[in-house]
C-alpha cells in the first residue's frame, strides 16, 4: 500500500491529536455542539486513548537499530586478585612452591559488531516495523470512527427526546383545551359526563408522557456523559446538528476499498506476513560481517611462568555464517507462512465484499430514510391541520370529541414517526461514516 493511500489517515491521525488540547475533560460547556461532542468523546475515550499508547509503542520500535542496521558496541572491564598455594614443576626438574602466591590484574576490552549483510533480513524487518506503525494509526483511526458514530447516535437521541417531550407538552395544551371546552359544556347541559371523563384521562395521558420523556432525557444525558467520559451532569443542553449529510454510492463504495480502517489494517497485515516471509527468507543466505576490538590486558604474578603480562592493541576481522542444514525447519517455517498469508488474502476479500454489501444496504436504507422523513413531514402538516379543525369544530359544537381523539392520535403518530425516520437517518449515516473511513469529515467542516 503506498503512503499516498495513508495520507489521509495521517490527517486524521493529526487532526486528533491537535483537538486533544482543544478540550476540558472534566465537565461540560453549558451548550455544545456535535462537533465539540465528538472532540471530547475522542480525547477522553479509553479505547481511543489505549490505541494511542499502541501507536506511540509502534513508532518507537520503528528504529534502524531495531531493524539491525546499526553497529553493536560492548564494554568489558575485568579487574581480580587472588591469593593461591602453588606447587609448579617444570621439564627441567626444577620445582617452585609457594603459599599464598599472589596473582593480580586489569582486562578491559571494547568491541564493536556490525552485520553487512544478512540475506536482506533487516531491509525486511524495517518495512515490517514501518507496517506495524500504520497498523497502530488504522487502530486510532478505527476507535475514533466507532466513537464519532456513537456520539451521533446519542446525541440524536438526545435531541428526539427533548421534541417529543415538547410535542406531548403541545399536546397536553390541546387536551386541556378541549377538555375545558368539554366541562364548559357539561355544565351548559349539552354533553354528559361520559366525554369529560374520556377528555381528562386524554389529558393526564399526555401530561405523564411528558414527564416520561423527560425522565428519558435525563437517563439519556447521563448515558451521553459516560459515553463522552466526563463527570455526570444533566445541566446542558445540544445544539441542532448543524450537518446535512450528502453520500454518492460510488464515491462510497471507493472510500471502503480505501479508507475503511478494517480493511487497511488487514491489508497491513497482509504486507507484515509478506515482510515476515523475507525475514525467514533470509536464513538461506549467509550471514556477512565485520568486527573491531580494542583489547588492554595487564597481570602481575608473584609466582608463574610470566611475572609480568601487559598486552594492549587492536584486533579486527571479518566473520561469515552460514546455516548449511537445520532439519529443514526453515523450508517449513516459509510454508507455514504461506499458509498463513493465504488465510490473510482471503480473510481480506471476504471484509471488502461483506463491507461493501453492507455500505449498498447503508445507502439504501439512508435513500429510503430520507424519502420517509419528507412523507411523514407532508403528512404531520396535514394531521396538525385536521387537529386544529377538530378542535375548532368541537368548539362550535359541530363536532364530537371522538373526533378529536382520532386526529390527536393521528397527530401524534405522524410525529413519532417522522422523529423515528430523523432519528434513523442520522443513526444510518453515522454507519456510513464509520464503514466509509469518514467521520473525520465532521471534524473537518
């Protein structure tokens, strides 16, 4: 994969981790935007926050030295006494004893390894160390976009609540009306008491549904608040989402095949399995080096062939290796990697297919979503008409209060479901966000 297809998850990954500062953690503003939501949910999110450690784990062994490139350099520094009886007798016939003969000595040693070639196996572990590290950017990458489609998800939510809580407050103000109307009449003598009775427990049905709504929207904040990973409060409020999402499939099904950061990352995994392969493939070659040392050696003997041994200077060479026969083990190693590198090749083919099957359903479901909203839209205009028409019929005393049970009820389920397909358009668009690679776009705008 070429750099120019990670670059932009290179933004992304920047782009995150510059909003990092931008943000307080520990509680929220009064207002706050989708916006500000994602970019505190990003920075204080464990996953996220993990992947991040991964990805600064990564880069740090992304390194020459790592790869093996550099030279190795090692100090010896040796420094003895010792006290011994010794008992020496030499061809001559001459015998020497002595107890407690002293031996004492300096050995300091400086050496340094530096492997020229090894079958191009540090070539191979420099390319895998680089895959490792974008594999930990399409990891922060992957957590960031399941967090970016759970804050829009919840923040939707959010949002629904608080207009159904406002449309049963709308509501109760209706039924409270024609219930009014109702008594009035109830006490001019022109209905029963039958009609007040229903139009009061129309009335309290509408007042509870909004106390359960707001119930709901204080469950919901509280939830939006772990989910963010700040300290529970309830004492915000959201601004309208302020994003109209816009999808072309073809553009979409382009950016699974090359931003989804599932794919990348198994794609990595294909191109580390292959640098792997290298490596073991290495071992067939000989292994070439070079080697210099400087050496200073001092000893003193009381007693010995050599009183004195004081040796210092330089040794240098060149060293060659080479593994002619280990069992066949590595013939076996390159076809267990073969193996295993198939596996990886179909495992990434079945993802692309099932992602863009997946991003194909998305789309549709987001068209359909999208052409219900405008339905249901026409569709609350005219119930809200009919409502009015009720009420105002009933009022005149043209009318029954059945009627304007049935147009409430058809009021209210004509905005249920226009929240339902609000709600499910924005849910379904998030999907596509994270499935595409691009949530970071509301990041961006």
């Amino acid at each position: 994969m070429s750099n120019q297809k990670l670059k932009c998850c290179d933004l992304f990954i920047v782009l995150v981790l510059f909003l990092n500062g931008l943000v307080i953690k520990a509680q929220l503003p009064q207002q706050i935007d989708l916006k500000t939501a994602i970019q505190i949910a990003i920075e204080n999110n464990l996953e996220v926050r993990l992947a991040k450690i991964d990805q600064e784990i990564a880069r740090n062994a992304n390194h020459l030295g790592e790869a093996g490139f550099l030279p190795s350099v090692n100090m010896d520094l040796n420094a003895f006494e010792s006290s011994q009886d010794i008992n020496l007798t030499f061809f001559s016939g001459e015998q020497i004893a002595r107890d407690n003969a002293a031996s004492r000595g300096v050995a300091g040693l400086i050496r340094a390894d530096w492997t020229l070639f090894d079958g191009m196996r540090m070539f191979a572990t420099k390319d895998r160390l680089e895959t490792m590290e974008e594999m930990s950017k399409q990891q922060v990458k992957l957590k960031a976009e399941e967090v970016i489609a759970a804050v829009i998800s919840e923040y939707t939510d959010i949002l629904n609540a608080e207009k159904l809580a406002q449309f049963y407050l709308e509501n109760s103000a209706y039924t409270r009306r024609v219930l009014q109307i109702a008594e009035d009449k109830f006490r001019g003598g022109i209905t029963n008491r039958t009609e007040v009775l229903r139009l009061t427990a129309d009335y309290y049905a509408d007042s509870s549904m909004v106390v359960k709504h707001k119930l709901e929207i204080y469950q919901r904040k509280m939830r939006f608040c772990q989910l963010l990973g700040v300290k529970p409060n309830a004492d915000f409020e959201l601004s309208q989402i302020d994003w109209t999402p816009d999808f072309n499939l073809g553009e979409l099904q382009n950016a699974v095949s090359l931003e989804n950061p599932e794919i990348l990352m198994q794609r990595l995994a294909i191109r580390s399995a292959e640098d792997q392969m290298k490596e073991q493939r290495s071992f067939y070659l000989p292994t070439l080096g070079t080697f210099g040392e400087y050496l200073n050696n001092r000893q003193i003997n009381e007693v010995g062939v050599l009183e004195q041994n004081f040796s210092t200077g330089f040794n240098y060479g060149l060293r060659v290796q080479w593994t002619l026969f280990n069992a066949n083990r590595t013939n076996r190693l390159m076809q267990e990697r073969r193996f295993v590198l198939s596996q990886m090749q179909l495992g990434e083919e079945d993802l692309r297919q099932r992602l863009e099957g997946e991003i194909m359903n998305l789309w549709q479901s987001w068209l359909g979503y999208q052409r219900i909203y405008a339905i249901e839209s026409a569709g609350l205009k005219l119930a809200e008409e009919n409502l009015k028409l009720s009420i105002d019929r009933f009022e005149r005393g043209i009318g029954e209060d059945i009627d304007v049970r049935e147009a409430l009820k058809n009021t209210t389920q004509a905005q249920l479901r226009l929240l339902e397909a609000e709600s499910e358009t924005y849910k379904t668009a998030a999907e596509i966000l994270k499935i595409s690679g691009k949530g970071h776009v509301i990041l961006l705008n």
